[in-house]
C-alpha cells in the first residue's frame, strides 16, 4: 500500500472514537439542561426557565387543549403558583435520548409533589418528551416537546 493509503486509514480509525462520543456528549448535554429545567419550575425562576426554549417552538403541554409557542410555555407553571401552590419535590426517570445531528430527543418520566399554601401535598407526574436544537453559537435549546399523563399505573 502506498503510505498515503496508509495514513488516511490511520487517521480514520483514530478519530473514529471522537465522532462515536459525540452523540453521547451532545446526550449528556441535554440532560443537563432537562435538570436545569426542573430546578428552574421549583425556583418559580421562569426568566431562567424561558432561556431554555427556542423562539420558533411548538409544543403540546399536558395542561393546554391546544399547542402552544414560546410565548405559553409558563403557562402550566403560573397556573400552580397563582393558587398558591409551590413544586415541593420532583423525581425524573431517564428512558431514552436519541441524538443526530444538532438535535437531541430525550423521553422520561417525572414524579412530582406540588404544596398547596397550607401544606398539603398533591403528587404528580408526566411523562414528557423534548426535543433540542443546538444553534450556531453551540446552545441548546427546546425546539418541541409534549408531556403526557401517567398511565394507571404511574408509567
């Protein structure tokens, strides 16, 4: 073989590895945020939790009839809190990321508890599904999702 050969298939196999770990990176980036997120409903932070959606987004949130755009996605939130009610706790079970390209789809589970003013607890739960768009400046952000009520028995 000629060296030219040679090298590029040196070259091949050894960044073979890097674009391999890219989607699990891109992955662990995502899930990340889907944490940030959930803090950022128990804060009642809704400028934060705004900077995680995508102006052009289109969603389906449990609480809404119809889908949604960026401008409803605290919506679901403010509904809570203007009644009093704050997220005591939220639990997320990870099922499934799938990562291509500059998106990243992930599925899970969240248990939740909300508090109403005297205390008392309502447990939750939905299972949600996002997907994230990674811009040109490297930032990922919710480009669609839908939530969905558990199952009878709490899947």
């Amino acid at each position: 073989m000629n060296r030219t050969l040679v090298s590029t298939i040196v070259v091949v196999l050894l960044a073979a590895p890097l674009f391999a770990a890219q989607p699990a990176s891109n992955e662990k980036e995502v899930w990340s945020l889907e944490a940030n997120y959930w803090r950022y409903v128990q804060a009642n932070d809704l400028e934060h939790y705004r900077t995680l959606w995508n102006s052009n987004f289109l969603g389906w949130p449990l609480a809404s009839p119809e889908p949604v755009h960026k401008d409803h996605i605290t919506d679901w939130i403010t509904a809570h809190t203007s009644v009093g009610e704050t997220l005591k706790s939220y639990d997320l079970e990870r099922l499934a990321a799938q990562a291509s390209g500059d998106y990243v789809t992930v599925a899970y589970r969240v248990r939740l508890t909300w508090a109403d003013k005297s205390g008392a607890e309502k447990p939750g739960g939905l299972r949600v599904i996002h997907t994230w768009l990674r811009s040109a400046d490297h930032k990922w952000q919710i480009i669609s999702g839908m939530a969905a009520a558990p199952d009878a028995l709490g899947h």
